[in-house]
C-alpha cells in the first residue's frame, strides 16, 4: 500500500537519491532553500481541526522542524475569523466549541510566521457528501514480493450513497482490533517461598492503526454517481493479530474538489516512481498555499476543507471462522526450567534465586508462573516467556476505547 504523508514530497523537494546496483549515491545540494510545510484539513464535525506547520529538511535521514511562533487563523465568506490556537510542535488547533466548518460556505487559511511573511490558501469551497450506506468483507488473495506470492485473508468493500456528477472523492480507516497475548504473566517472584499471583494480569489489550495510503475516486459525467464495492483495505490473515478476538474498522469519507484530487493524485504518483533511474522521474506537487508578497515561492503541503461522513463495522473471530483462512501464530515459545538444569562440574546446582535472575535480571524475559509438584507447594520448574508474549501492554493499551463493545 502506498505510503501517505508529505514527508516523500518533502525529501523531494530538497535530495535526489541516485542508486546504482553498487553503492548508493546521496549529494549534498548547494543552495539549499528550507520551505513551508503545510498540513491542514477542517470538516464539519464537532471537533477540532488541525494544522500542522513545518519546514523541509536537507539530510535525507533528518525530522522535519515545527514552526510554533506563527499565528494562524480560518476566515470564511460571511466575514468571520476563527483564530487557532498553539499547541507547540507546529500544530495549532481550532476550538471546537467555537469553529465547525459549514457545507457551502468557503473557507481560507491564513498563516504570518515570526519574520512577517504572510501566507494565505485559495479560497476552498466546503462540498457535501454522501453517506456510506454498507461496509462488508469477503476472503480474498493478495500477491507479494513483487507478485511471486500470494496471500489468503479478508478484503474489505464498501459502497456509497449517490452522489454528484464530476464528484471527487478521499478516504481514511482507522483500524482498532483486540488481541491477548498467549502467556500472560500471572505470578510475581519475590523468592523460592514467596511466589503472588499478579493483581492485574495484562492479558487482552487493544492496537489501534490509521491508514497511510493515498485512496481517492473521482465520478466522471456519465458514470454512476454510486460508488460499489470500493475495496478499502486487505489484512493478510496469518501476518497479524487483527483477526484472533475482534476486529473494528471506522471509513471516513470526505468530498474533495477537483484540485485536492489533482493534489492527491499527483503525490501518489510521486510516490510511486521510487529510486529506479528508469522510473518515472518526480516532479513538482502543486500546493494551494502561496506567499501573498511572493508568488515565486513554494509552499509545500495543502489546505483541505471536507464534508465528512463516516461508519464502522466490527468483525469478530467467529465471523471468519467458517471461511478456511490460515490464523496468526505468535512466534512465543515457554521456557521451564529448574536449577538442576544448570549444574557445573561436581558443585550443587543454582538456586532457584539465581534461576530467576538468569532469566529476569541478566536477561530480557519475563517470568510467568510456577509449576508444583501437583497437590503441593513444592516448587519444580520456574516458567519464562518474551515480555511481548506476557504483556500486552507492551505493544497495545489495557484502557478500552470509548466505541468498543465486546461481540463474541
């Protein structure tokens, strides 16, 4: 899938790597100019919108660098202005209990840094749009690795209401899935006779993704206005966790001018030529901002004003259970050990002390639980895992979020 952002448009605008079968080769540019980055989209839900204010950045391995002393404000056609405010980074918020953007008026971004430059989008018009009327899957195969591969998982469709003739369309996900991890720690050792059972075993926890892929559609005069089986996303089943408890996908759709869909299309284009010498070569990503006193100036980024629509739909294990598709096994072997496994020469064995810093102290692994002589408490084998096998917190959050509902 491509990768989305602006950081690939960016890199262009400042390093061309040259790579040759031999050793890459990355110039240093002379006469390097640092440029205006701009992020921003508003949308008439209640809530804030955000822009994001940075500069290019020569090193081809550098960070871009947030500009957090400008001022930025929002005006609209019927003469008001909504100031954003600082929130450090280069990111300035609206509030949303003063600003939610309005389908039919026209919005523009105006932007004055700390050195008096004075910056402003093009008028951009606030178009509605449709609703998502269904979200579905079906099984599906995905080739990989250069189309030598195939994969089995689930394919995820959607359609859309009608909508307008030479209507542009964009789209985001953002997946949130459960998962547990297979060896949840449950016992705390203090010594060989002091073993507790945890108060919070972190067993189930929850990972939540948003899309990176540039995904857009565009309605020509004479087609159907009803967008149909529009495929959003493809999870490979045996590469991930997303499908072993339950799995939950929200699709936003936004309405988007013809220009935004140039924009989009150009930067996806851009990112598709890659390194190769006989690619396309990149080439200019055409922004919607400019400098009022400075027309010569590029200013890298864009200004989005979107009609929003959204819907979910959860997915649970016993839903796919029935359609023969291969499961994700986690890569977590437990170990069981006892200090007569460790015993040098003619000396005694370790003691269990010293089995368990072995493994917790002077290694990286997580003890789990105790095995006993069954019916007793004599201790006989200390059980380890990798910590990303005992707790989920390691690589997801316990803290539930606020939509969930468990449907198993």
């Amino acid at each position: 899938m491509l990768k989305l952002g602006l950081k690939p448009v960016i890199t262009l605008a400042a390093v061309f790597t040259f790579c040759t079968c031999i050793d890459p080769y990355i110039p240093r540019l002379t006469g390097y100019d640092s440029l205006l980055v701009v992020e921003g989209l508003i949308t008439d839900e209640i809530t804030s919108s955000t822009v994001k204010l940075s500069q290019t950045f020569q090193e081809q391995n550098s960070s871009p660098s947030g500009i957090s002393d400008a001022t930025v404000f929002i005006s609209d056609d019927k003469g008001n202005i909504s100031y954003m405010i600082n929130n450090g980074g280069g990111i300035y918020k609206t509030d949303s209990l003063e600003f939610k953007g309005i389908v039919g008026r026209t919005y523009i971004l105006h932007i004055n840094t700390r050195e008096g430059i004075d910056y402003e989008s093009e008028p951009c018009f606030m178009q509605s749009v449709p609703d998502i009327d269904s979200i579905y899957y079906e099984k599906d195969d995905e080739l990989v690795n250069n189309e030598t591969e195939s994969e089995e998982g689930l394919r995820i469709y959607f359609d859309s209401e009608d909508g307008d003739e030479n209507q542009s369309y964009r789209w985001t996900f953002e997946e949130t899935w459960k998962f547990r991890v297979p060896n949840p720690k449950q016992f705390d050792y203090i010594d060989e006779k002091n073993i507790i059972p945890v108060s919070n075993i972190k067993d189930f926890c929850w990972k939540s993704k948003k899309s990176d892929g540039i995904l857009i559609h565009s309605i020509y005069a004479g087609h159907s206005t009803r967008i149909e089986r529009e495929p959003i996303f493809f999870i490979a089943a045996d590469k991930s966790d997303r499908l072993l408890v339950q799995y939950s996908i929200l699709i936003r759709q936004y309405s988007i001018s013809k220009q935004e869909y140039d924009f989009w299309n150009n930067l996806k284009q851009a990112n598709e030529s890659g390194g190769d010498i006989f690619a396309k070569q990149p080439y200019t990503v055409i922004s919607n901002i400019h400098n009022i006193n400075n027309a010569n100036e590029r200013v890298l980024g864009y200004f989005q004003v979107s009609s929003v629509k959204q819907r979910r739909k959860d997915i649970t294990f016993n839903d796919i259970v029935g359609l023969d598709l291969p499961f994700y096994h986690y890569t977590c072997t437990r170990i069981e050990k006892e200090p007569k496994d460790y015993m040098w020469g003619f000396g005694p064995p370790i003691t269990w002390d010293e089995l368990y810093s072995m493994f917790c102290v002077n290694s990286d692994y997580y003890f789990i639980e105790p095995k006993y002589i069954q019916g007793t408490k004599e201790l006989v084998k200390l059980v380890f895992t990798r910590p990303e096998c005992a707790d989920c917190e390691l690589t997801g959050t316990t803290t539930m979020p606020d939509f969930w509902k468990d449907l198993n």
